[in-house]
C-alpha cells in the first residue's frame, strides 16, 4: 500500500489495483507555500474519491478530476449539490446521509462516520480577517459556494490494514472515544483551524491510540485565508502523551510505502 500527500487534506493511497483520493485539492494561489507543482489536469488515474467535506480547499477540483478518471464520489448530500452545481455527472456521485455507511469495493472497504468542522476560534478569524482587509469581497465566493454541509470522517481496511481519515477537526470526546473502540493503524490528523490546533490534534491521538500517525493540512494553501502552521507543539506532546504512536510527517507528493512502514 501506497501514500501520498498532496498537500492540504489531499491523499492519493494505491491498494493492489486500486487507487483512491481523499479531498485532493491541489489548486492553490501565487502566494502559497510550499508550492505545488501538480495540477488537478495532471490527475489522470483514480477509481474512488472520498471527501470528509464541502469547503472549497477540499471540494474545487473534484470535478474536473472524477470527470477525467471517471471515479466515483463518495460524499454528504450538500457537497453532491455543490459537485451537480459545478457541473459533475451525478451518476458519478455517491450520497452519504447515514452515518456509519459502509461499501465493499473489492480489495478494500471503507466506512463513513458523522462528525463535524473545527470551530473556527475568535483569535484565528481577527488574525485572519486583518490579513485579508480590504479583499473580503475578493474571497467571499470560496465561502458561499462551497458550503461545508455535513462533515465525514472515513475508516479504511486494506487487508490487516486500518487506517482513519479526517478532514477537519471539530470532533466530539464521544465521538473520538467510539471510534477508538478499534484499534488503528494509521491516523492522518488535519492541523488548520484553530489557534490551539496542535492540542486539538494530539486530543484525537490520545483517545485514537493509533500505531501511527501522519498530521496533514498544515501548508500555507491558500493566503490569506490560510497559515502555516508550526506542528513542534503537536509532535512534542504526542511523543509525552502518546509514546506508543509513531509519526511521519510528509513532504508535498513525497511517498510513503506503508508495508515497510510498518514492517510488512
């Protein structure tokens, strides 16, 4: 099995002859670092996409790249509707209105769990606000267009393989304490949203307890609106809090074998 980061909440994973995207994003404005070289025209190869929710960082190049694969999507009804609207063959899409769904899909199976959006706190939207100015009218379309609609966390099993996917981080104690029923191979953890979201994100590693744990959507995607974010703080407290889990942190596209990860 096969990982790769392509930046924000993006994942592009390979199992045996399939190849799945989670929120591939790779858009992004002069501004961003680290710059990404791919283009969603590039994306040629992909059989499912699997999207945690409908904001624009995680939904704007859906489109075009199920159009070019002929993938199917697997996402909330609200995000359907804003793919339809973009002009996506709805045959193509998939909606989840139950939590807990599940589909077999071959040589994999995944399951979707309701969850919800990071709280955006009152430190992080002044500081951003300040940043954009005068240009609020230049990003409002990224917000009403793409409205976030029910948020979805997806668990995986490749083989013997669990692996849980989040795209935001405004998840529940309950919430987190159900899912950590199971135990989890490997957890990628997103970093953007909150002014205390190194402390979030090590909270969904201590109540998850996976053997692994890859943080993602740290990049400066998409400035003003986005920061780069220092994960030091993240790491630091893992490794106190969680000594059992292990963590890789992904360059832009660099990929990850994960049987020799994990040893097989």
């Amino acid at each position: 099995m096969e990982i790769q980061w392509l930046g924000t909440a993006g994942f592009r994973m390979k199992f045996q002859d399939q190849v799945i995207l989670l929120d591939p994003y790779l858009s992004r404005n002069p501004e961003a670092r680290p710059r990404q070289p791919l283009t969603p025209k590039e994306v040629k190869e992909a059989s499912h996409i699997f999207i945690s929710h409908g904001h624009f960082d995680h939904l704007m190049d859906v489109p075009l790249i199920a159009s070019q694969t002929k993938a199917k999507v697997y996402c909330s009804q609200e995000a359907a509707g804003s793919l339809e609207k973009m002009g996506l063959n709805p045959n193509q899409i998939h909606k989840i209105s139950t939590d807990r769904w599940e589909g077999r899909f071959g040589a994999f199976h995944a399951q979707a769990f309701f969850s919800r959006h990071v709280q955006f706190d009152k430190r992080l939207l002044f500081s951003t606000l300040g940043k954009i100015n005068f240009k609020i009218p230049r990003y409002l379309p990224l917000f009403w267009k793409y409205p976030c609609g029910q948020v979805l966390s997806w668990r995986f099993s490749f083989g013997d393989k669990i692996l849980h996917f989040f795209g935001s981080a405004g998840s529940s104690r309950y919430e987190l304490e159900l899912l950590g029923n199971r135990a989890i191979d490997i957890l990628l953890v997103p970093l953007q949203g909150h002014s205390d979201i190194c402390d979030i994100a090590a909270r969904y590693v201590k109540l998850l307890h996976p053997k692994w744990v890859i943080p993602h959507h740290q990049d400066d995607f998409f400035p003003p609106i986005s920061r780069q974010v220092e994960i030091t703080p993240f790491v630091e407290r893992v490794k106190k809090e969680s000594p059992n889990t292990r963590i890789k942190i992904l360059k832009l596209n660099e990929k990850l074998d994960v049987s020799s990860m994990m040893g097989g």
